[in-house]
C-alpha cells in the first residue's frame, strides 16, 4: 500500500473510532504517530488537519532572513502554510532528504512540518500516558510534556498548544 492510500486508511479509521473507549478508564485519546529525526512523536488527532505526500523538496519555498526552524511556506489548496522543522525545535537531529510527507496541524493558524514517515494511527487509554520532564530543558521550549509505548519504543507527544505559543512561531 503507498503512503497516500495508508495516510487516508489511517484517517477514515480515525473518524470510525472518534469517541472510542477503553475497558480500563473509558478514555481514550488517538495519536498520529510519525516518524521525525530518529525519534517517534504522536499527535493528537484533534489538531490533525491533513497529511499528504512531498515529492519535492522544491515546493517548500525558503524564506530570507528567517529562523532555522522556519523551512520556509508551501501553498495548501491555496493557503500559504509556514513549513516548520520540529526535529530542529525539539533538538532531535536533521531534517531527513528526499520524499517526505507533510502534517498539517491548526489550532491557532495553519502550520506544517516535514517526516520521514508516517507509522500509525492508534488509540491510547490516558492511564498510558506519562509525564515527561526534562530538567535539561526550559519549560517554555519543552514541547514534548507526555509520552506512550508503542511497540517497545517511546513516543513523545507533541504539545501543540505549547507549540503555538513557544518564541518558535512568536
């Protein structure tokens, strides 16, 4: 199955299980799960606006005189999206070459961001989420504030709303 047809698999099962519960607590909470730097990062479906395939690189178009986070803008059906490198923003290493798939997140305005892959789509029942700190790290740039196992390996959980209002899209 291609990426496309997988992305829409995943998104039609997402509007199946909206409101799915869990025998445990009852609650549960749906993740995307991606691929980014090396690392596995979900984020919440609720913030999920569109995912589809780049071909090429080349229709990110750079801006002058901006942050390295900031790849640049790609137009959406229209709408001009801010491209944003999370991996740089969470310091998870570079930005993988070649064919990548573009997420489209919207809370406060449209921004999007580059991974290398899109792993899963999965329900997690909120007693599975824990908190993550990292002293290492100032709070107001600790985008990552919960995390799930998935498979044997740990998945980080974007704070979106920590994102929107992070010096990174001040």
């Amino acid at each position: 199955m291609g990426g496309k047809e997988r992305i829409e698999e995943l998104l039609k099962s997402a509007g199946r299980n909206k409101g799915a519960k869990s025998a445990a607590t009852g609650i549960t909470k749906e993740f995307l799960i991606v691929g980014v730097g090396g690392a596995l990062l979900g984020l919440h479906i609720e913030y999920l606006r569109e995912v589809f395939d780049l071909p090429d690189r080349g229709d990110v178009i750079p801006l002058p005189f901006v942050p390295a986070h900031l790849l640049g803008v790609i137009n959406v059906r229209g709408e001009i999206v801010p491209v944003l490198a999370l991996s740089d923003i969470l310091g998870l290493g570079e930005t993988p070459e070649g064919s990548l798939k573009m997420v489209v997140i919207d809370e406060k305005f449209k921004a999007a961001f580059p991974v290398r892959e899109i792993i899963d789509l999965k329900a997690i029942d909120v007693k599975e989420l824990r908190s993550v700190k990292d002293p290492t790290r100032k709070s107001e740039d600790h985008m990552l504030t919960q995390e799930f196992s998935y498979e044997g390996k740990t998945v980080g959980v974007i704070d979106v709303l920590k994102l929107y209002s992070s010096r990174f899209l001040a």
